[in-house]
C-alpha cells in the first residue's frame, strides 16, 4: 500500500474510533448555509450500466466541519445516487451524480435531514473492495422538525468507501 492511501487509511481508523462521526448539516436557528467540509467512511452497493451510469446505494459514517467555528456535526446517514461517469483513466474515474438521503447528528443537538444534492466524484480504486472518492457537492438539507438553512451548503468532501459493484 502506498504511504499516502496508509495515511487516509489510518485518519479514517481515528475518526471513527475517536466518536462515530456522519452528515448531518449545521442547524442553528442562524443556519446560513455555505462552505463545509465532510470525511465519510461508507458502504457502498453500485449497479453499473453500460451506457457509463451507475445507481448506487450508500450508508455509513461521517462528519462535517464548518469553517465558520469550531462547528461539528455528525453521525449516521444514507442515500440513493444516479452517476453518470466519463474521463476514464487507468482506475480514476470521475462522475456527476444526484443524489437524495437521511442524515440523523449524533453529536450535542440530535436531529434529522433529508438532503438532495449534486455531487461531482473523482473515484481513485485501491483494490476490488476499498476506493477513495474526494467530491465536491452542492445540497440543501430540510430538517425533520421543520426549518431548512437560508443558502445551499457548498461540500468539500473526502469518502472512504468499502463498495461492491454489479456489473
């Protein structure tokens, strides 16, 4: 394994073990909305279609720093995303997908979201079974308690992703 896919390898590893992070927004009753950055460990299910789309199902663990503050959520999320991938090279692929998925924080305040979004993937394959997909995402979470942020949030994002595909 190279030192830096060891590295991420082993970021991921503390995190998780530091105090089971995932996706849940920022909410505040001055919830703007903005730049965010978010690590996520996931499990992933693809089914891979010819014409270069893919659906894929994913769920796990992850957190969003805001970096207005000291700003961080976290816990459980999942979701349902369409992909459509080009620029294929050696095992890097990119992608834009839509997606639509729950989010429930587990850190300080609990609460809920459904968030649809647009995401921009690059997909880097370390083995058949582990893949690392930095993104960038435009979404907009609405809170099961009512209330939604003033702007979309801008993700700056880094996923760990233990995935399955179907061919």
């Amino acid at each position: 394994m190279k030192l830096k896919t060891t590295i991420l390898t082993i970021g991921f590893a503390v995190l998780i073990y530091d105090s089971l992070l995932a996706d849940a927004f920022p909410k505040s009753s001055e919830s703007l909305g903005g730049p965010v950055v978010s690590l996520e460990v996931l499990g992933s299910f693809e089914m891979r279609f010819k014409s270069n789309f893919g659906l894929t199902v994913w769920g796990g663990m992850a957190t969003i720093f805001s970096p207005y503050g000291l700003d961080i959520n976290a816990g459980p999320e999942a979701a349902l995303e369409i992909r459509k991938y080009f620029h294929e090279k050696e095992n890097k692929i990119w992608s834009v997908g839509l997606y639509s998925g729950v989010a429930y924080n587990i850190i300080n305040e609990h609460y809920g979201a459904f968030t649809p979004g647009l995401k921009i993937t690059r997909t880097k394959t370390i083995n058949n079974f582990i893949q690392l997909e930095p993104y960038i995402s435009l979404s907009y979470p609405f809170y099961f308690g009512g209330g939604r942020p003033l702007f979309p949030y801008l993700t700056f994002g880094y996923r760990f992703v233990f995935e399955k595909k179907k061919k």
